[in-house]
C-alpha cells in the first residue's frame, strides 16, 4: 500500500516544511480530486493512466502544486521506496 497525504492535511497540521525536510527527495505522483486524474509531466494536463501520471520528488510536487486550495483537493501519492 502507498503512502498518501493530502496538501490541505500538511498545510493545516503545519507540517508541510518537516515533511519536505525529511521526504523531500521521495518521488510521488500528484492526484487532483477535483479532476478524478492524475498531474501528467511538468503539470502538463492531467491523466486517469497511472502510467501517464508525471512523477515527482516531493519537494517538486509541492512547488508545482503548493499553491492550490483545499476545493483541489491534492493528494501526494509516495512510491515506494527502493529497497536495498
């Protein structure tokens, strides 16, 4: 199961800067629950194809989308970690 958290969520619990010090450089997929799609590449439109959905660090992923309002509704989908 993949890690989610939501920008509102980090916003309104003041932990969207820990979150980006310690997880920064984890990649993510950025979901819109406006649009029910995934962020494409460079925020390049949107996709319902997890293989089309542009991939992110998180610290990308929230200087793309960090801006957005709650009606946004902006998910961080983590991927998982390479194991070693």
């Amino acid at each position: 199961m993949s890690l989610r958290r939501t920008l509102h969520g980090l916003k309104t619990k003041g932990m969207l800067a820990k979150w980006r010090a310690e997880k920064g450089k984890r990649l993510v997929r950025i979901w819109s629950g406006e649009w029910q799609c995934y962020w494409r590449a460079s925020g390049c439109g949107y996709t319902t194809d997890v293989a089309e959905a542009g991939i992110y660090t998180f610290d990308e992923a929230v200087r793309f989308s960090g801006h957005c309002s709650h009606e946004k509704q902006i998910a961080y989908y983590f991927l998982p970690e390479p194991q070693p």
